[in-house]
C-alpha cells in the first residue's frame, strides 16, 4: 500500500504554509488528513460553516424541510459548471443562432429522414 505524503503548491500563501507547518508538527495531523483539508477552497470551507451556523436557527424555528430543500437546491446550482467561452451548450437555446450540436437528433431531422425513406 503507497501512502501518498503531503505538499503545498509552490503557489501556496504563507498563511497556508504556517498553518499546514502547524497542523503536521504540533498536532501531528496525518498527510491523509491534510490532503483533505487543502484541497477543498476556502469558500467552500465557509459555506459549509455558515450552514451549520444557521441550523440551529432552522430547528428553532421549525423550518426543517424548507432548510433541506433549499440546501439541495444550492448544492445543485452551485455545482452546475462553467463553460470555457466559444464552447457550445448541450441545449440549442443557450448556443449562438440556436447552434446544434452535431449528431444531435431532433424532430425536423427526424421528420426528414423518414420522408426520405431512410427508416
């Protein structure tokens, strides 16, 4: 079994660096830990904070389902993508001039093929 050992980025801040020196020589966190630790962004440490700071409000004020369904909704849309610019959407009406993608079988395609007796 290879255990994999931990290293910061050379594009690691200072900060990040005291705090990994910290984490692996006077609590002796293991690389496995730390790993995990640096490797999910600081806004995401923050919303995951900020979510359990605001639960208790949500119990307090019965608003349970309400809580869990906007959550799976953020999660949803938080981890929808990007596209690169110039690259096309799957769906045609987010693509200039309503561009398909190339194979992509519509009605009108559909519609001419069988006119055309090739099904």
């Amino acid at each position: 079994m290879v255990l994999q050992r931990f290293k910061l980025p050379e594009s690691a801040t200072p900060l990040q660096r005291q705090v990994a020196t910290f984490l692996r020589s006077k609590l002796k966190v293991p690389d496995v830990a730390l790993i995990v630790l640096f490797s999910i962004s600081l806004r995401t440490w923050l919303l995951t904070i900020l979510w359990f700071v605001l639960l208790p409000l949500a119990r307090r004020w019965d608003l349970g389902p309400l809580y869990i369904i906007t959550t799976i909704f953020l999660v949803i849309f938080m981890n929808l993508g990007k596209r690169q610019p110039g690259e096309a959407s799957a769906y045609s009406i987010f693509n200039e001039d309503f561009r398909e993608l190339p194979g992509t079988l519509n009605a009108e395609r559909l519609d001419r093929d069988i006119r055309a007796g090739q099904f």
